[in-house]
C-alpha cells in the first residue's frame, strides 16, 4: 500500500470521527434551544439523559471486530494464486468498509429487542 492511500484512508478515519462529533453537537444545541424557546427547565432534563446514557461497547466492538476481518480477509486471500492479479489497496479498504458496515448491522439487530 502506498504512502498516498494510506495518509487518504487515516484523512478519511479523523474526518468521519470530527464530523460525527460536529453534528452531535451542533443537533445537541438545535435542540436546547428549541426547549429554551417552550420554557422548559433544561436541568431535570439532562440529569434524566445522563442516567440512562450507557456507551455502547457492545456495538464498537462489532465494527472493530468486522474491520479487522475486513483487513485480514483480503491479505488472506491475496496468497492464492487465482486472486493475485487484485491489487491490495482497493480491496482491503473495500472489504474494511464491508465488513464493518456489516458488524454494524448485526451489532443493531442483536441490540435492537434490547431496546424494546
């Protein structure tokens, strides 16, 4: 893998992480203010939230989990012989991306009678 696609795939790990914060932030706001503009007390509100806050574990390690055998499946199957002609680069960070959407979705459907 090249020096190129490497910095791309860290730029493209660091953005989606600030952007995800940034629009948690920025929808948090939206809708403290929209509670200030109804006259609502904000402090019984935010003591209830962080009571029932939990961080999932459970799901992180899914996507961790699906991106690791995302990463390793590929370099993997680059040794048989039929699959050499694939370059590694595409492959792995397509397989990365596969594999971790899917640890995703099964992460959620395993939590989701959790939630119920």
């Amino acid at each position: 893998m090249d020096d190129f696609s490497l910095a791309l795939i860290w730029l493209g790990f660091f953005a989606s992480v600030f952007f995800s914060w940034y629009f948690y932030l920025q929808a948090r706001n939206k809708e403290r203010m929209a509670l200030i503009e109804k006259n609502v007390d904000l402090h019984g509100i935010s003591k209830t939230r962080e009571a029932r806050f939990h961080f999932p574990w459970f799901k992180l390690g899914m996507i961790i989990t699906g991106t690791g055998l995302g990463f390793c499946l590929p370099l993997m199957l680059n040794r048989l012989p039929a699959l050499q002609t694939i370059g590694d680069g595409p492959m792995v960070f397509g397989c990365m991306l596969l594999f971790g959407g899917l640890g995703m979705v099964i992460a959620h459907i395993i939590e989701k009678p959790k939630a119920q």
